[in-house]
C-alpha cells in the first residue's frame, strides 16, 4: 500500500481539507508568502551573478520554497534549526538580513566568519542557525544530540533538521534516527525529497516506498506531506513540533517537492533529466499554487506583490552594492576560530605570513624574486 | 599520440581498462549519466551499461563497503568519491578494512581496488571541496597511494593501480584536471607504481612534490634559471611505496632540500620525507630541509591565494635554503 500523502491544496490550488485545522492567519499567510517571494527573487538574482563571475558559487531552493519555509514557520524561534544548505528562508524568517547574506555569499571582510565557507554556506548562532557543512548528513546526528541536550536540561526547546533525499543513504542519517528512537529526542527530520541528489533519481536513491516510511522501522511515526502545498507542510510540522515539545518523541516529515533548477551552479540538469518530467513538476511548483489560493481568500493582489517586489528588489541591490565595495578579509583572519586560543607554531605562521606578504609587495615592484 | 587533459587521460584509461578486463567495473556518485562531477567517467556509462557503471545512492561507506566485498569475489573495482573531502563516512572501510584484508587473512584475502577521487585546492571549492588528506592514508600500512601531476601519468599509473592486486587510493589533481595538457600515449600505456620521475633535472637545489604542487615547483625553477640557480624537480608520483632511492639520489647531486605539498604543514606527507632525508643523507646535506606547505588551519573559502603554496613561496624557501 502506498504512504498516504497530507495534502490540503493541490496542484490546482484546490482546497481538500479544512483550513481552519491549519492554523494559519491572515497576517501569517501574509508573512509567508512574502518569504517565499523574496526568496524566489534573490535566487533568481545570485545565479545572474554567478554567471557575470560576480560571485563564485549558488545553491539555491527553487521549487522548495513551501517546503522550508512553512515548515521553519511551525518551529519557535528558540528552537535549534541543523539546516542542510537551500533553507535561505529560514534565516529570513528568524531575522538575518539580506546584507549579512550577501557578504557571506560574497566572503567579504564584513561576513562574520571571514569568507571560511564557500557561498550559502552560513552560520548565524544569534537565529539559532547552525552553521552549514557541505559534508552530507553530518548534521543529523548532531540535531539529536542537542534535542536530547535540551530535554535532559528541561528546557522547552527542540530540534529541527532539514536533509535532502540523499542525504537519507548516508550511515550518519541512520544512526541519528536510531538515536532519536532510542532516547525519545525532541527533534523533527525534515526531509525535502526533492527527487534528485545532483544526477541521482530518488526512485534510484531508496527501493522503499519514499522516505517517511524509514521512520517506522526506527520506532516513531514518518509523515509524506505534499512539500509544495504551504497548508499542508505548516499543519503536518505543526503536530510535529507540538508532539516534540510535549516530550512525545521524533518524528520524521518527508515533504515531496522537485528540484526545478540544476544542483547548483556548477550543475547542468539536461544532462540527466527528462524534460517533460521537469516540465510537469514546474506545473506543481509552490508559489503560484500559494498565490492562487491567497487571491481566492482576499489576502493576496497584484499590487501588494508588486510593492513587496520592488523595496525587496531595491534592499537587494543596496546589499550587493555594498558587498562588493568590501575588500577580501585580512589574511591574518586565516588564523583566527582555529582554536579558542592560538598556539605558538600556529602563531609563527601567522607572523610568517605577514612578512611574506609584505615582502611580496616589493616584489611585485621589482619584477622577479631576488634570489 | 594525443594532446589531452588530465580528465580526458583518466577517462581513456578507464575505458581501456573495462574494454581488456570484464572484472573492472566502476560506482560512485553522479558517475552515470552525468558522467561523473568533473566529467572523467563521460561516456562510460552509455558505453558499458549500468551493470558495470553503477550511479550509487549517496554513501561513500556503501560505495567502498560494497567494492571490497566486489574486489573479494574477484572484480576489480573502481569506486569514486566525489570529492577526497568527502571520503571519511568511508574511512573505515579503507583504514580498518581494505587495507587490512591480505594481512589479517594470511594472504587468504586480497582487494584489488582503486578509489579515485580528486583532491586539493584551486578551484574556489571552500573547505569541503579542497583538502589534501593523503598523510592520514599514508599512514595506514596495506594501502598504496598515487598522486600523479601530469596526463600521461594519469593514464599510466591509474592502469597500473587498476592491475595492482593491493588497494590503492588514487588521488587527482583537480586544480590541473583541466588546466594542464600534455601528450598521452594512445592504447596500452603503463606507468610503473613507486617509480618518482625527474620532472626537471638540476644540480643546484632538490625540490620534491606531488600532485598539483608539481607544476608549481616546475615554475619555480623556471624562475630560477633566469637567476642562474638550477633546480632539479622530483615528482614523486607515488608516496606508498615511496621511491626512496630517487629522493636520495637527487639530496646527494644538490645537497638542497624544500620539500611542498598543499596539506597543513604539521603532520603531513612531506614532513615523513624530511625525516627520511634526515636519517639517511644527512651528510649531503648543506642546509637545513625546509618545507613549503599549507597552513596549519581549515582550508578556507575567500583567502584561497593565500593558502595555497606558489611558486613565489617556493623562491623563498630556496633563496633560505641557498644562502644558509
Ligand atoms: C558526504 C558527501 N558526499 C557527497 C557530497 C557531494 N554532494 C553534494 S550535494 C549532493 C547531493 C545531495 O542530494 P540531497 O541530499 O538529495 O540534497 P539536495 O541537493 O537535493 O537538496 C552530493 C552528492 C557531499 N557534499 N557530501
Ligand atoms: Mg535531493
């Protein structure tokens, strides 16, 4: 039998359910769909940049808007999110701006962590946002371990951990679902089947029945949510998040989306996706069917779009612009969160370092290297 | 003989290996259709089917488990990692496993594997897709590691790995993958495991590297020729089993040594080579060994120039060397 999917609206915008079940307001509705929104535009922007050369390098959430989003929107601020690397959203929603997104997307002297990561690769600890590793899955079992942290302080704050499909086949996935079951963790996987891990199929990923069925073998419940209906991905994290707080253990959220751009920058999908399938999948995507459904209840109208768009678009510009008159950060900030405190040899390079770099100047002015 | 990159002569080795021997066949990630991240399984997949060219779900410690387990029942495996970074979820299998297999088993057992997988820095690829990681595989007896610097030696050492019965991590350097050109013989070509090559001879002054910091080197002692300092340059090209013999042979012609690599300079590679020197050629030697190597700290994104070794800081590791 086929895992039952939770779906309020469908490709159609068509309402199945109840809304009021859903919980959302107007004035959250509103919060939502603006997220969504600028996140749409500012990734659309970053791979313009990426192809100008202005910025090296963009992973971005196209078609997954809905599916980090809404469910960040059902998490309390003081909750601990382990992202995975397209969840731009959530950190718009806990209040990072778009100018400490876009020095770090730039590794200017201004991104507080000096340019260590490549781009969309953030850390923002004052948003309860763990810093982001390019290793698949690592942050798994760490979600789990600061969930049972919180519950073994009694502290009514629990863990929300967004993978992707393939980041299910990693051992690391695995462990922390046993954990979780074991130790009854306050924590929430979400995973965002976005059908594909760069070129692999998630059909060719797994031979279950998609992902939320993996939980059952671990002891605790999976839910399959529509992950490009916004209703049904905010109610379904909802319970989640409510189950988790009220020490009711994990449970695992598989939102089926589709990835509608390439991996990344450095990706090209025609290589391995079959057209019609995207073309199909571009049909379901989350924005439109959102914006449907908000006309058909009042909130939404073209020109409060248009408002958003332009003071998003002109906040987005001002950002870039003062990003790129940032200079690269000092060579001396290489050495800098090695340690908590420095060591002598490490500090002898540090020093070595500089002279170096002084040296070089002159150089340069001479032409070649004085042996 | 055809002009090609590094990604291409991989590439040609691979075909030629799967066309001569049934046994080998290749898994990693995005190796299928896409043809691998960086394009060196192009074509393979389309050629020799998905049974032979397994696009595998995303698990280096399946990737690897499941190539020993292959290599045990007689294959000849070729897994990729994607990227070196990205190898630890397999470690264990390879430190505690595929290296161990012939030794605990009397001989019983043997696990003819290559993993290939690109290393190092220069592509603006942040700490994750970067580092250079071989010390932590030197060290692990049963293991053999090949770091070639130039096509042709791709082609030729990768057929040799392919043939060898041990497991060998074969590591390719992406900053070069596409960057360098060179003649590569067509058809069978082989490049013996543990031979270093003279990559430029000199008398004055030995610099010894791999890998990606080889052409590097080469540049270095191009700029030094204009001063009339004359730089041999030895690529070791495989550093399990090292050529021991070359390293001294060269120490006793110039008596000056840098060795560079691009991992952190505590704990790496070239700090086993200092040592060896030091034990055995200490009487040729006229200065002290210096060493010219990354930075004690994580790879970073935006100060990559700086990290990274180049021909500059090599000079000045000479000119040290030189006037000591
Ligand atoms: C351990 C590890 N192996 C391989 C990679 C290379 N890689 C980066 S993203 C990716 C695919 C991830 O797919 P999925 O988990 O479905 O996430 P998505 O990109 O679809 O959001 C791969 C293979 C990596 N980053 N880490
Ligand atoms: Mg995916």
């Amino acid at each position: 039998m086929q895992q039952p999917i939770v779906q309020y609206l469908d490709a159609n915008s068509k309402m199945h359910g109840d809304a009021n079940k859903v919980g959302l307001a107007q004035k959250d509705h509103r919060t939502i769909f603006t997220l969504m929104l600028k996140v749409r535009l500012f990734e659309e922007r970053c791979m313009k940049l990426q192809r100008q050369g202005r910025i090296g390098f963009y992973i971005g959430a196209y078609g997954q808007e809905a599916s980090h989003i809404a469910s960040a929107y059902a998490f309390r601020k003081q909750d601990w999110i382990f992202p995975s690397y397209r969840e731009l959203g959530v950190m718009l929603l806990r209040g990072i701006s778009m100018q400490e997104i876009v020095n770090q997307i730039y590794g200017n002297s201004e991104d507080h962590t000096q340019g260590a990561q490549m781009p969309c690769h953030h850390s923002f600890r004052k948003a309860n946002f763990v810093s982001i590793s390019s290793p698949i899955a690592t942050q798994i079992p760490q979600a789990v371990g600061m969930a049972m942290a919180a519950k073994y302080k009694g502290d009514k704050v629990i863990a929300g951990v967004y993978l992707g499909d393939g980041g299910t086949s990693e051992g690391d996935f695995h462990v922390a679902m046993n954990f979780a079951g074991v130790y009854q963790a306050p924590v929430v996987f979400i995973v965002e089947n976005n059908q594909w891990a760069i070129s692999c199929p998630a059909h060719e990923q797994t031979a279950s029945d998609g992902f939320a069925i993996k939980a059952k073998a671990y002891g605790f419940e999976g839910l399959r949510v529509d992950g490009n209906d916004v209703l049904a991905v905010y109610e379904a994290t909802k319970r989640a998040v409510e189950k988790a707080r009220q020490g009711k253990g994990p449970t695992l959220i598989e939102n089926v989306t589709y990835r509608l751009f390439s991996h990344s920058s450095s990706d090209d999908a025609s290589r391995y996706q079959n057209k019609q399938e995207y073309e199909q999948a571009l049909k379901c995507e989350p924005l439109i069917r959102y914006r449907n459904y908000l006309q058909e209840q009042g909130i939404w109208n073209e020109a409060w779009e248009k408002e958003i768009s332009e003071d998003f678009k002109k906040e987005v510009d001002v950002a870039i612009k003062t990003a790129e008159k940032q200079p690269r950060p000092d060579p001396s900030t290489l050495f800098t969160h090695v340690y908590a405190t420095s060591n002598p040899l490490l500090e002898e390079q540090q020093r070595l370092l500089q002279e170096e770099l002084k040296e070089r100047e002159s150089w340069e002015e001479e032409g070649a290297f004085p042996l | 003989m055809a002009t090609l990159n590094i990604v291409q002569a991989v590439n040609q080795a691979l075909h030629h290996e799967m066309e001569q021997d049934e046994n080998v066949i290749l898994l990693g990630e995005d190796i299928g259709q896409k043809g691998g991240v960086f394009g060196c399984t192009e074509g393979l997949w389309q050629k020799f089917g998905a049974n032979r060219v397994l696009n595998t779900p995303l698990a280096e410690a399946g990737i690897v488990g499941t190539a020993i387990g292959m290599a045990l029942y007689g294959l000849r495996p070729v897994p990729e990692i994607q990227f070196m970074d990205f190898i630890y979820p397999a470690f264990d299998q390879i430190v505690s496993e595929a290296a161990k297999l012939r030794y605990r088993s009397g001989g019983e057992y043997q696990v003819p594997m290559v993993i290939r997988t690109p290393y190092g820095g220069g592509i603006k690829g942040g700490h994750y897709h970067s580092q250079s990681s071989e010390a932590y595989f030197c060290h692990t007896p049963g293991l053999k590691v090949v770091v070639p610097s130039t096509p042709a030696d791709s082609k030729g050492l990768l057929i040799s790995a392919i043939r060898d019965d041990d497991p060998v991590l074969f590591l390719e350097p992406k900053k070069i993958y596409r960057a360098l050109k060179g003649e590569v013989p067509e058809g069978e070509f082989t490049v013996e495991l543990g031979k270093a090559n003279v990559a430029k001879p000199g008398k004055d002054i030995s610099l010894i590297a791999w890998g990606a910091m080889v052409p590097v080197c080469l540049e270095a002692a191009k700029q030094c020729e204009a001063q009339k300092v004359d730089v041999e340059v030895i690529d070791l090209r495989t550093l399990v089993p090292l050529d021991v013999e070359a390293i001294l042979a060269s120490v006793a012609k110039t008596g000056r040594v840098v060795v560079v690599y691009e991992a952190p300079k505590t704990g790496g590679f070239g700090a086993e080579i200092s040592a060896l020197i030091a034990e055995r050629a200490i009487e040729y030697l006229e200065a002290p060994i210096m060493r010219v190597a990354g930075f004690d700290t994580p790879f970073p994104y935006s100060l990559e120039n700086v990290y990274i070794p180049d021909a500059l800081r090599v000079m000045q590791a000479i000119k040290q060397v030189l006037h000591f």
